[in-house]
C-alpha cells in the first residue's frame, strides 16, 4: 500500500538548531480542530464520501490534503496513512470491493473531469482509468456524483450526463440507466440498483435489468446525501442533509417502507436537546457517508457546513463509529484546513472561533458547533457557491456589552463577511453586512488592512484610498445586529509607502501599520516597515515609536494584543516571532513543542493566520493556520517579568 506522510525530522533538526532569544519565558504548544496533533496521526482534511470494508478499514476521499493523499484510511479511530496523490481525487463519491477502490478523479490536464480511477485496496496503486462522463471540462463541481459495486459489476452516477453508467469492475460499458440528477448509490441484496436525486428528494429504485420498480418520496425539502444497503437488516439507509439532518431507514424485502431513523431530528440545528448549531452525539451535519463492518459497527460520515467555490476547504471531517445499541464508540475529527480560530474574548480565551465552527479545549479540542445554518440562511456567503473567496474560514471575533461580532474571510480576503448571534439562534451565525458594500458605502476592496477591535470599531485600508478608515460601533438593534456610524479617514502616514496591515488595540490606544515598498506588487505580503503609534485616538497619527523593521523573509500574517505582535512568515519556516510594542525587540520565538509531540506545520500561507489574545490572567494566546495538519496549533505563554 502506497502510504503519504511527510516526514518532519528536518524541521525538528533544524528547530532544535534554533538559538532562542535571551529574553525567552517558557511557553506551551496545543493545537485544536483535529482529534490528533502529530503528522503521522492526524485526521485528514475536508472528507466528503466514504467506503467501509467489511473488516472495518474506512476509505474515505477528499478533494486536497496538503500533506497526504487524498484517500484516507483508518480502523478502530487510528488513521492507518492515505493512498494516491493530494490533488488526485474529487471527493466526492468513492466505493470498492474485496481487491479495489473505485474513486471519482479530480479535473486532470490529461484526461479533464468526469473520470474514476481504479486502485488496488493492497498496493495503493491505480491499475485503470474509467472516463465515465462526457462532461471533462468541470474543475470545481463534483462530475461523477456516487459510486457503487455489486459482484462484477461497477456503478456511476453521471450527474451532468442524467444517467447512471453501469461497467464491469474492469471498466467494460455494459448500459446506461437514464436519471435526472443522480447522486449517491447502492445496491441490494437482490442486485437493485438504490439512486439518490438529491435535489428532488427521492431515491429510486431499479431492477437488475435497469427497469424502474419504485420510488422512495422523501419530501420536497429532504436532500439524501448518501446511500447504504444494510445486508443484516435488508434496510436501506438514506443519509439526509436537509432539515432533518438524520439517517432515514427503509425495508426493502418488498415494496420499500419506512422503518425508522437514527440520529436527532433536525440534527445539530435541534433545540430540544442541545442549543442550535450544537454538534455530538447523533446531532448530525451533513450525512455524506454511511457505512458498516462485519460485526455491526455503524460509521457515519458529516460533512460540516462551510466553503464556497472550492471543495477543498469545506467544513471538515466529522467520522462517528456507533455500536450495535446505537452507542458512539468513537470519532475521527479534523474541522479546519485552510482557516484560522481566534480566541473567544467573551469567554476569556477558552473558546475559539473559525469561520465556520467553534471549538474548545486543548489536545485537539472539542468540536462545539458549526456557526452555519443552511436551512434558514441559504444565501450564506460562506455557503454560496457563487462566492469569490476560496472560503470564508478566518474569523475575527468582537465581545461588546454581550454581544459578539464575527467577521468572515478568505485565505488572502479583500471582501469581508459579518455576522451577529442572539440568543433564539444559539450559535449559528446571522449574515448582516459585506464590505466592501452598501452598508459601508464603498465598493473599493479592503486590501490594505482590515481590523475588528476588541470595541467593536471597524480599521479599513480600502485600495487606493491612501487612507485609514474607522467606523465606530454605535451599538446594536434589538436582534442583536451591530450597527456602525460614517467613516471616518486619516491619511495614511508619508512614511507608510503601501499600507499593508493595519492592528488597533483600544485597551491602550496603539496602533500598529505594516507597510511595503511600493514596488512590490503582492497586496496579500506584510512587508518589512512595522509603525507603532502609542495614542492615535490621542492625536498621535505621526510620530510613530517603536519602528519595527521586520528582518525574517517574507512576513504573511500578523497579531497583536496587550503588549506585543506577533508575526507569521510564509515558504520559509513555522516560527512566530513576539515583538515588544515598547521596546520593538523580539521578546520571544515560538518554535515547536517540547519534546515535539505536536506538529506545527510549515508556515503561515494566509494574510490573517494568526490571531492573538491577552487572558485576565496574564498569559498570552497565540493562535496559526496549520493547513499542513488540518489543525491550528494554540501557543500559551507568559512573558517572562518585566516584559
């Protein structure tokens, strides 16, 4: 078996070679959004369709994994490595039998879209290429839209072509079943043949010889996801991602009839047992996979909410192993690749918000909520495939008079996302405002700085403006949506000659601007000229003190509270350097762990990959992107005394 894992001996050589600064106090490294923290045994990233052998092995595909391929393998809540590249497959839809793995391709310059790939389950090596769809141009939709095996024969649903394409596990054409829309698959005990049309609610079935028997008529708002025939129970489990959120069972001995569910009605958006938008236990996402082993462990699959165009940062992997009793045995989660967690100010720091989820804990945390709710917000931009960004996953979180604010983005964003909670949505996030947009009255993209303060005022260089812009918070309507006044604009500094980055701490009245030659052409850098200005609200807009200039190569992302900034670099190394805002020298370096349990990743690849917190206690929280493990690793630190 091919097995992906990337090695991390020269980083820990390389950390240890690392002399720290004299001013080092002793600091933690955690990480959360992943069930494991090594590189070796984390979770891998943005599941979206499952395979279980009857010997319990799982096989799920993604669309990209930066450090694995994009099958991945586990057994008995262990990851046992990956199989094929990280960029090969769709994702979407993936099967196998005794010897095989049949797995939907991604968009290749060699064959295009619409193409399944054969691989064999013990080398991990493709052995054939099925071209199944005429459709070969689609880079960003799934093409072939389920997979199933019965004996020697192999099914695929071509979405765009409406039909379902029946081969030979060798990849002879034997027919084509014409369906509008068709998803996900199985087959019976019988060699019926089980399609999901998602959008229409339904699922049918057909006979051995393609003729259509009977209709299984889930409701206009139901959306079945996936599909698995149970042989013990000769039930066929339909996982549904609309409003109910669960896995709808149904006999098919006979004419098909309703046998039950399992999972919470309404799943993670249900009030009667847990506050909406709560995850656990049965309170299900989106069902993308069902399967079972041979001794009657059930895996179920969720897909969590979020990511719009790009199918490689959705909401995550949330694999869950219930017993014959309906009993979670384990689970498997990695709920963030490329996007961020800030620290929760209105709990101190214990809870962390991304983009689309929220999380706790240390040790991998706990995976809380999915901030997303599709059903009542079906425009949400972090949703809407339409969308410019590659995913709004970055968050930067305001507590103000008990109201927290969220603010959404992309990797490197220049279009920012707002949000409010209340108390009747629990912690799903409500879409307000886009900037740039008619809210703020400009159109002109925030790409020289954006910045929520802990006030809730909002920072904005707006391109080609050459100025700062401040709207202050003027306090809330009775939903709890945040309301802002007219800009206000300060020129930017002469001796900023791009503005890059812009950080205002309220608390003392700093503001921090980040700037780069203006003949470099990257909007997304933070440049080399680091301007602090203690009293701006005051009056001190220039006479900046201290001047950082950062001498590391390529600064990406920074962060500030209390007393320091913290900065991130890019195609360089992990380390995030803790400058003094009094003195401008760097205090400490955050390197690795110690002993090097945790796996930092390699860099910060995303312009707000780092967010910063100051605890009641003293102790600094310094949150990093790990896309590399499909985590984000949590620093904790308390500067030594006089610092």
């Amino acid at each position: 078996m091919i097995l992906h894992r990337i090695g991390v001996a020269w980083l820990a050589a390389t950390l240890t070679a690392t002399i720290a600064p004299l001013c080092e106090a002793q600091y933690s490294t955690d990480w959360i959004a992943n069930t494991y923290g090594t590189n070796a045994t984390r979770v891998g990233n943005a599941a979206r369709s499952m395979w279980v052998a009857p010997e319990g092995v799982i096989y799920t595909a993604s669309m990209w994994d930066e450090n694995e391929g994009g099958v991945a393998l586990y057994q008995n809540g262990q990851s046992l490595g990956s199989i094929g590249g990280h960029g090969d497959f769709q994702g979407g839809a993936i099967t196998g039998n005794a010897t095989s793995l049949f797995v939907a391709m991604q968009y290749n310059a060699a064959y295009g879209s619409g193409s399944v790939g054969r691989y064999n389950r013990a080398s991990g090596a493709r052995d054939l290429l099925i071209a199944v769809s005429a459709d070969t141009t689609e880079k960003l939709a799934d093409v072939v839209t389920g997979l199933a095996t019965s004996g020697s024969l192999l099914y695929a649903s071509d979405f765009p072509g409406n039909r379902v394409r029946v081969y030979t596990t060798d990849g002879v054409w034997q027919r084509d079943i014409g369906v509008a829309g068709p998803g996900a698959l199985a087959v019976d005990a019988s060699g019926n043949l089980w399609v999901a049309q998602k959008n229409a609610g339904a699922v049918l079935q057909f006979g051995p010889g393609g003729q259509l028997l009977n209709t299984i008529q889930l409701g206009s708002s139901a959306r079945p996801s996936s599909l698995y025939f149970d042989s013990q129970s000769l039930q066929l489990m339909i996982g549904d991602s609309g409003p109910d959120m669960n896995i709808k069972n149904y006999s098919v001995a006979s004419t098909p009839y309703f046998a039950g569910t399992f999972g919470v009605r309404g799943g993670y958006l249900d009030t009667t047992s847990g506050i909406k938008g709560q995850v656990g236990d049965k309170r299900f996402t989106r069902v993308t996979g069902i399967g079972k082993d041979s001794s009657g462990t059930l895996y179920v699959l969720n897909n969590p909410w979020g990511g719009s165009r790009d199918l490689g940062r959705n909401g995550g992997t949330d694999i869950q192993a219930y017993d014959g009793t309906g009993t979670l045995r384990w689970k498997l989660q990695a709920v963030n690749f490329e996007g961020n967690a800030t620290p929760d100010p209105a709990t101190d720091g214990a809870m962390f918000y991304g983009g689309t989820n929220l999380y706790s804990g240390t040790a991998g945390g706990t995976f809380v909520a999915n901030t997303i709710d599709p059903i009542t917000y079906p425009s949400d931009p972090r949703i809407n495939l339409a969308d410019i960004s590659r995913g709004e996953h970055f968050a930067q979180v305001a507590s103000v008079s008990g109201q927290r604010i969220l603010v959404a983005a992309g990797q490197n964003p220049d279009t920012f996302y707002f949000f409010h909670f209340n108390a009747a949505s629990g912690y799903i996030a409500i879409p307000d405002y886009t900037l740039p947009g008619s809210a703020f009255n400009t159109t002109a993209p925030a790409r020289n700085g954006f910045c929520l303060d802990s006030k809730g005022d909002l920072w904005v260089g707006l391109d080609k403006t050459n100025a700062i812009t401040h709207y202050p918070l003027t306090g809330f309507d009775a939903s709890g949506k945040p309301l802002w006044s007219a800009a206000l604009t300060t020129p930017v500094p002469a001796t900023i000659s791009r503005l890059t980055r812009i950080v205002y701490l309220p608390e003392s009245d700093t503001m921090i601007l980040t700037g780069e030659d203006a003949s470099i052409t990257d909007w997304t850098a933070v440049g080399t000229r680091v301007e602090v200005y203690h009293g701006w609200l005051a009056g001190n807009t220039g006479a900046p003190g201290p001047v950082i200039t950062l001498t590391s190569a390529n600064p990406k992302s920074i962060a500030a509270a209390g007393n320091y900034l913290f900065v991130g670099y890019v195609h360089t190394v992990p380390n995030i350097d803790a400058f003094n805002l009094t003195t401008g020298a760097i205090d400490t370096t955050f390197v690795n762990s110690s002993p090097n349990t945790v796996y930092v990743g390699n860099d910060v690849d995303s312009m707000y990959g780092l967010r910063a917190f100051l605890r009641s206690t003293g102790e600094y929280v310094v949150t990093k992107d790990n896309y590399n493990g499909a985590s984000v690793v949590v620093y904790r630190w308390t500067p030594a005394a006089g610092h």
